[in-house]
C-alpha cells in the first residue's frame, strides 16, 4: 500500500517536473530571425483612417495601362483554367464611373469593352457581337455564376475608397513573418487591420462591409476584403510592389481573387496618371446596330 502511494506521488509530480526542465537534457538550434522594417509608424486608430480619406479625398480621376491575366480556379478538384494575357486601359473617375478596354497582345485586336456610371454598365465583346446591359447591381444571383460578375468589384479593388459616414469602424494591430525564398530572409511586418462595419437598424449586430490591411512600415493598404449584404467574403484583394508612377504611389501588382465564383484577375500595373482630364465620351461603349443585346437583371 506504501509503495502504490510513492508511485502515486511521483506520477503526479513528474509533470512539474518535466515542465521545469528537470531530468530532461536539452540542444539550442538557431533560428531564422525576421528582418524587422527601418521604419514602423505608430498612429492612432483616427489618424489611420483620416490617411485614407485624404487619399481618396485628394483622387479624382485615375487611368492606367494594365496587363490582365484570368484563371477559372476549380478548387475543390485542385485545377486552374489560365487564359491569354489580356492588354488592358483602365478609366476611371469618381464617384463610380469605369471604362475597362481588352485588347489582345501585340496585335491590339479588342476583345472587350466595357462602361459603367455606377448605377447601370455596358460590356460588348466583338467576336460575338453581343452586348450585355444591366445594373451594377444584381437584383438577385444567378445560377450562372459569371453574370454575378459587375464592374462594381472591379472598381473597388482598383482603389480602396475612403469611409461613408454611416460606415464604422475598428483598429487592431497585428504583425506577420514572410518568407522570402529567393533571398532566404524572414521579414517580420506589422500591420494595421481597419475593419468596416455598418449598424444593423433594430439590432445588436453589425454588416460587415471591409477589412482592409495596412503595412506600418508606409501605412499604405496591401489586402482588402470586400463581403456581400450577407456577409459572405465576395473579394478578396491583394496590392503589393508599390510604385512611384509620378502621380503617386500605386502597387505594380493587383491580384484579385473571386472565392464565390472560383475565379482570378491579376494585373500587372504599367503606367497609371491621377487626376487627369477625362471627358465624358470616355465613358460610352459603342455598340453597333447589328448586336445582339442581353439584359441582365
């Protein structure tokens, strides 16, 4: 009986003592250490945001020339459909017109035009001589999931807009290790994550509407998230390689992914102007007599 009582209390002690390291031999291994940034601002969740209304305060019309590249993705079979690179001129002007040309590579044949005024949108493809009208919104979803796809997401991924005043808003600080297997570093990046919500009326709960990711080092936005009314993530950005273009900073690359359509559009930035004339012309698709016209609701 006295042994079975030693017994008992050595098993209930052994825990505390392997968790104080007694009895237990050990080895130290070095481990990568993450590169911290030379500069890592600190301001407050107000300041955060102001930055970002001026930003888009100070935006009035944008042009770019892109190059775009689109995968059909078939995750759950683990497959990626890629299509041709497309060439690309992008308009756009606040506070929701956008004007998106395709043509193809080298030889400049247009694939696609498409126009928009915020509130209805136009897209025309030559090959087929057909033209699609309908809102920016759709009234409901379609079981073809490609005419889920409006202009309006593609607007709000190519400039993250400053908040509405019925918008709210939270700040967490947070930080990430990247790896960069070309020069085998570790960059340690802190970040800022503003998450935008609006009130629900007659009730406790909150629509989320944004999250948006801020690097500390320049206080500029590398990710945003976008949902639906329901609350279901409907895109997800991605804005890297920041570019002086000489009208201001703007990332080279613009990954846009689609999780409820399974699909991709990557741009690759080359030249962008800020706050250049555009005249109104710029922003009508010409669609010829002969076309045939698909309304979607």
């Amino acid at each position: 009986m006295r042994a079975i009582c030693r017994l008992a209390s050595i098993t209930a002690l052994a825990p505390s003592l392997l968790l104080s390291g007694c009895f237990l031999f050990f080895t130290t291994r070095r481990l990568p250490v993450p590169m911290a940034p030379a500069v890592v601002q600190t301001v407050t969740p107000d300041q955060l945001v102001a930055h970002l209304n001026e930003r888009w305060t100070a935006l009035d019309t944008m042009t770019a020339k892109v190059e775009m590249l689109s995968s059909v993705l078939k995750t759950k079979e683990g497959l990626a459909k890629d299509y041709t690179r497309v060439g690309g001129i992008i308009v756009m002007r606040k506070p929701a017109m956008l004007r998106v040309l395709g043509r193809a590579p080298v030889i400049g044949l247009e694939l696609f035009d498409m126009a928009s005024d915020g509130k209805t949108f136009t897209l025309y493809i030559p090959s087929k001589n057909i033209a699609y009208k309908g809102s920016t919104a759709a009234s409901k979803k379609s079981a073809n999931q490609y005419e889920n796809l409006r202009p309006g997401f593609f607007l709000d991924a190519l400039v993250v807009r400053g908040l509405d005043p019925d918008e709210f808003y939270s700040v967490t600080s947070d930080s990430e290790t990247i790896e960069d297997t070309a020069k085998k570093h570790l960059y340690f990046v802190p970040e800022y994550i503003l998450s935008v919500t609006r009130h629900i009326a007659g009730s406790h709960r909150d629509q989320p509407v944004r999250v948006i990711t801020f690097h500390r080092e320049d206080l500029l936005p590398y990710e945003q998230d976008l949902y639906d009314g329901e609350g279901n993530l409907e895109t997800h950005v991605i804005y890297s390689d920041y570019k002086d273009f000489g009208s201001g900073l703007y990332p080279s690359t613009v990954t846009i992914k689609r999780p409820l359509e399974d699909s991709q559009i990557v741009m690759l930035v080359e030249k962008v102007a800020e706050n250049v004339a555009v005249p109104a012309d710029e922003f009508e698709v010409h669609v010829p007599p002969d076309a045939q016209i698909k309304s979607l609701e």
